[in-house]
C-alpha cells in the first residue's frame, strides 16, 4: 500500500543541496565538549573561535539608546544610512580604498554575506578556487550553491599561502571566484603586499575571476605592518575584488551578528536583491551598534589585540615544548594551527594506533580532557587547531594537559 493509501507521511529528504554538506565541524566539536560537560567531566575546551572579551561599553549603550528612542523597524535592506557612512569611513582609514554606498551591502555576520555572494553568482558547474588550509565554511557554502569547490593544498614551505603558480595551475575557464582569507583561520598567517600583488598579476590575466578576500581578523594582527587587503595592495583589479569583514571579531560582537561586504557595484546589488528575499535587512538595533563600534573610541582594538599577542606567544611556546608537535607562528588573529604528525603511528595507553588527526584529537579529549579540531576539517590532514581566545590559565592548563597525554604514548619503533 501506498502512503497515502495508509495515511501515513513520506519520511522527509533533505534536498541535495543540503546532504552535500556538513555539519559545521567547529560546532560539533563544542556539542561534544558540551556532552562532557554535562557528563561532570571539565574539559579544557581551546574550539571556540570567538573572543572571550564582553563588547565594548559604548557599543552597548548605542545598542540601548536605540531601543529607547524606538529604531526598531526594518531598515534599508543595505542598511541605515549612518551605517553605511560608518563603513565607508572605516575603509578609508583602514584601507586607503574609498567606497560609495553603492558599492556596500550588509547582512546578519559575514558568513550570510559569503553565503549570498555565492548564491548571487554562481551556477552548476562553476568553480571556486579555495587554499587549504581553509576556513571550514568556505567549501560547504560552495557546494550549497551548486558550485565546485577547487581545493589548492598549500605548503609549509610557503607558510601555507597559496603561491601565484599554484593559482596559475588552479584556474580554468569555469573558474568563477578565488578565495582569501588573511589573517587566516586556522593558521593565522598573513599575505605581504608583494605576495599579493604577485597573486593579481596571475589575475590580470584571467578577467573573468573574481575574489573574495575574508578579512574578518584584519585588526588583530601582531606585527609592525599589520595586514593588507588585495583591494588595497592592487588597485589594477580593484574592481574584481569583493572584500568581507564584520564586527564580530575585532570588537568581541559574534552574537550580534553583523557582517559587511564592499565591492563591484553589481555584485552588491544582486547580494542586496537576495537579502531583500531572505532576511530582508540585519537587526536595527545591531546595526546602531555596529555603526558606534566602527566611528567610536578604538582603543578596546589595541588593548584586546596586545592581550592576544601575549597568548599568542605563550601558547606558541608551550605546544612548541611539546614532542612530536610544531604549530605555525600566527600573524594575526586567534588560533594556533599545529603540526600532530609527530604523533601519528604511536601508541595509546589502551592499545590503539594514532593514525589519523581525529584520532590524535580523540585521543587529547579522552586522555587529556582537552579538546581541539582536527585539521582534515579545515582541508589538511595532520594537523589540530586552538584557539588562544581563552584565558592564560586555560591555555596553561592545556598545555600540560596535551604534554602529559604526549607522554604516555609509546613509540612505534
């Protein structure tokens, strides 16, 4: 008998969009940490990529004078104007770059706007070229728009920065964007100008790729020279570069959700035409607060930023003291990205082999009770990722925790 003749329902089957994609592996490693947790067990937990810092006092009280005054009604679908003035003054000053309010669109955190700017612009078939390692989302969002995720695996050797020959090789005639992200999660490494404008020499040849550079870590960078943006470094193909950025990393604003793309005039407005579908505009009443994170006082930036590099350096030290275990130096943002090969082949208290980097961070969960993600979720075998947005307790903590669970395992010779 058929469902209907039985009256039951048609189980349900998510579209393919849907089942060619993965949970967020992120967050499912803070569900399992979540589980232990309830479970009694403490567990150091260094997966959280968001600052541990409460947003600045002035953002708040934008935030809540808002409200008071009643500015809680739809907005421009590319938000208020005062916004958008916002954003324009901040890449000035930031970028050297200056934008109109046609070239701006804004949307409820940077991933909703990655996520339309591939649905506004590709079709089945089309490509994406991504380094490796990459931002977890990148390919996932690909594949939900059709696209065809192009993986270009980058090498130690080149601090893990995709090289303009490996660009060369990668780009054919489906080749619809090229993505960047710098300061990078998880390495935190950065582009120099000149490797930047090496890259848009190769692109000058090939005008019908377009970029999209995720510069949401650009203001917590720890060196002289901060970091650059392509946009700026090459003005040549300004125009074929769509720069993301938001307020949830530099001023500890994640769950405020509000995110900002800036870029080709017509890329903006097919962005724009897709929001006005969606979720039609981001919050009001974050986007008064955005707009008092962005022209206020910046000093929370410089305090926040000589916090994460005193982090940064301590927890680079500590899993550098660890055998079997060579994280990269980040330039920015909050996340050590570590080499576990070391580890592979040896031996568990158990019994059981390490052969892979989810068995290494099992292994660190269960025997250490510290919990990290594997780097094949961000495109490289090998590898685990921290974050260092965390207290210096905590990342003490962790470092003896995975020192200790280290040696207890047993050689394979």
């Amino acid at each position: 008998m058929t469902a209907a003749q039985t009256g039951t329902s048609v189980p349900f089957v998510p579209a393919a969009r849907v089942r060619r994609i993965r949970e967020s592996p992120s967050s499912a490693a803070a569900a399992r940490v979540r589980e232990l947790v309830a479970a009694g067990i403490t567990v150091i937990d260094l997966t959280v990529g968001e600052p541990d810092f409460d947003t600045p006092r002035n953002v708040k009280d934008a935030a809540i004078a808002a409200i008071e005054a009643g500015e809680t009604k739809y907005t421009p679908v590319n938000g208020t104007p005062e916004l958008r003035a916002a954003i324009r003054e901040r890449m000035l000053r930031a970028t050297g770059v200056e934008y109109q309010d046609s070239q701006i669109t804004v949307g409820g955190g940077g991933k909703q706007v990655i996520y339309l700017a591939f649905t506004a612009s590709l079709d089945p078939g089309d490509e994406v070229i991504i380094p490796a390692p990459y931002w977890v989302s990148y390919p996932d969002m690909v594949l939900a728009n059709d696209g065809t995720p192009v993986i270009v695996t980058t090498t130690a050797a080149d601090r893990y920065k995709l090289t303009p020959q490996q660009l060369t090789d990668a780009i054919t005639d489906r080749t619809r964007w090229l993505v960047l992200n710098a300061p990078s999660n998880p390495t935190g490494v950065t582009y120099s100008r000149d490797e930047l404008l090496a890259l848009a020499a190769v692109l000058a040849a090939h005008p019908h790729v377009r970029v999209l550079t995720d510069e949401i870590y650009d203001e917590i960078t720890f060196g002289d020279a901060g970091s650059v943006g392509l946009a700026a470094a090459a003005p040549s193909i300004r125009d074929r570069v769509l720069t993301v950025n938001g307020v949830s990393k530099s001023y500890a604003m994640t769950g405020w959700r509000l995110g900002y793309a800036v870029g080709d005039p017509a890329v903006v407005r097919a962005i724009n035409l897709l929001q006005s579908q969606t979720s039609s505009c981001p919050s009001s009443i974050t986007q008064a607060a955005a707009t008092a994170a962005l022209t206020g006082d910046q000093s929370f930036i410089d305090e926040t930023v000589a916090v994460y590099r005193a982090r940064r350096d301590r927890a680079l030290a500590g899993f550098a003291g660890i055998e079997g275990l060579v994280p990269i130096e980040p330039d920015g943002a909050f996340y050590l990205f570590v080499d576990c090969r070391g580890l592979l082949g040896r031996t568990t208290p158990a019994g059981a082999t390490l052969e892979t980097d989810l068995d290494v961070t099992l292994y660190l969960l269960d025997e250490a009770h510290v919990a990290v993600i594997q780097g094949s979720a961000y495109g490289l075998d090998g590898f685990f990722r921290l974050s260092y947005a965390t207290s210096t307790e905590t990342i003490d903590a962790g470092i003896q925790a995975v020192r200790s669970a280290v040696a207890r395992l047993r050689s394979a010779t």
